[in-house]
C-alpha cells in the first residue's frame, strides 16, 4: 500500500507533491546493493524540516523520526517518518517548502533506492518478533527456508497467490498469519477456521477450492491477536510477505521473484 495523503491536506498546504516512477520487481537485487549515501543533517536543518513536516502532515498521524541529507543529491532530504505503525521514506528540500512523495532510483541499472532502505528501516527479527504459535504452517519439501504471509480471507490476490505461488514453493516452510481486516465476514471466516481441529487444512480448502470454512467458531480464537500482530508489524496490505532476514513484500509478487528473495534471504541467514 502506498503511503498518500488526502487531496484536502494537499491543497492547504500547497505542497509540490510528486509521484515518481515505481520500480519493476526485477530490479530488487540490484536495488540491494546499490545504497544512498546519507549525512547527518544540521540541527538547525532537522528542526527546519522536521517542523514543516509536522505542521503539514501531523493531522494525517504522521510523526517524524529522523532527518538525513541525501549527499549525491544537493539539497535533498530524507525524512523517515512513521506512519499507521510502519515507516515511510519523505523526500524535502532544505526548507521543507516542498515534499517529494515516491521513490528515488539509480538512473543506470534502475535500482529502487527507496525501496531499499524502506526494507532496512521495516526489517523485523523473524525468529524473535513473529509468534509462530499463532500462526498456520505449510511444509513444501524439506522446509529448510522460511517465510510468513499475512493474508485476509476475502482478500482477491491473497487467494491467487497461494493458488499460483505459495503452493507451489519447494523446500520452504510458510507460516501464513490469518489477518481479518476486510470487514465483518473475514472476521467471521478467520473465526471459523482458527477453531478448526486443522486450521491449516481449513484455510487452504478455503483459499485454493474455494470450500467455505465450516462449524460455529464457537472457541477462543486469538484473532485480536492476530490483528494486533498485524499493526505492529506495519502490515497495511494483504498479501504480505516477510522473509528469514526480516524484509518484506507486499502484494502478489512473482513467483521467480519470490523464490529469489526466499533464496537471498535464507543465505543471509
């Protein structure tokens, strides 16, 4: 999900916004390991920019949480600031006068520099910070990778991917984290499917062959806790994807792409 901000708030502020160009997934390898240099921003720079950022975006619950100088580029900045509970990358001039809402690329091999450091700053420790108690597991192969995909019952391209992707993964362990947050109905199926006797069985029966979750949901089922889980995580989109090195990705990725990154992230490991 893009960060964005309400038409309304833009007209008032009267604010440059730019939207620039996103990056094909097939660049993500090289957008690794190209970095932008950042230097440390004068005091008075960050309390510049950090004001104007507020005065502009505080209403949206944007809260600013750091302020780097962009070295390659003059005069730009990267705000990081947080947002719904997940970090999002700002754009600035030296006064704050104009945000640059979108990504910044390396112009020879289109590198997403943005996307990059939004991995880094969203990374989470997968063997500490996710409770696999909570969540259902699928063993293709020897299961020696991992991953964990948050997904919500009525979500469209959550079903596809697990038809067409996540089914179809070799030696890889995928934990998926039921995450009703589509309304009254996806509450009602993850109910159901976390008070089965086999969870994992119920939920693919559901998302590949379409077999509606069965019984009452009559039970304690921690889907608070899952949603709770979800919003600390800052996963604000379904499906999302994090891997063993603790980077993300969000959407219905590629298979190729996918089993790339699982590959990358197990050898990080």
């Amino acid at each position: 999900m893009k960060f964005n901000l309400p038409m309304s708030f833009q007209t008032r502020v009267g604010a440059v916004v730019l939207s620039l160009a996103a990056l094909s997934a097939v660049a993500w390898g090289l957008s690794h390991s190209i970095q932008p240099a950042h230097a440390a921003a004068s005091k008075s720079e960050v309390e510049r920019i950090t004001a104007a950022v507020n005065d502009s975006l505080g209403a949206s619950g944007v809260k600013v949480l750091s302020v780097a100088d962009i070295e390659f580029v003059d005069g730009l900045f990267e705000v990081v600031v947080n947002h719904n509970g997940s970090k999002k990358i700002i754009y600035t001039n030296a006064s704050g006068s104009h945000l640059i809402l979108g990504e910044l690329m390396e112009s020879k091999s289109m590198a997403n520099l943005t996307e990059a450091r939004l991995d880094k700053l969203n990374a989470i420790n997968f063997d500490k910070d996710l409770p696999l108690g909570l969540a259902l597991k699928s063993v293709y192969g020897t299961g020696s990778r991992k991953i964990a995909v948050f997904e919500d019952p009525n979500c469209g391209y959550c079903k596809r991917f697990r038809k067409e992707t996540l089914s179809k993964l070799q030696d890889t362990t995928v934990y998926t984290y039921v995450y009703p947050v589509l309304g009254k109905d996806s509450v009602d199926k993850a109910q159901k499917v976390m008070c089965a006797s086999d969870k994992a069985k119920m939920w693919d029966d559901w998302m590949l062959k379409d077999q509606s979750p069965k019984g009452d949901g009559n039970c304690n089922a921690p889907i608070n806790d899952l949603v709770n889980l979800g919003r600390t995580m800052g996963v604000t989109g379904t499906p999302t994807v994090f891997f063993q090195d603790g980077t993300r990705a969000s959407g219905a990725i590629p298979a190729a792409d996918l089993n790339r990154r699982i590959a990358a992230a197990a050898r990080a490991k």
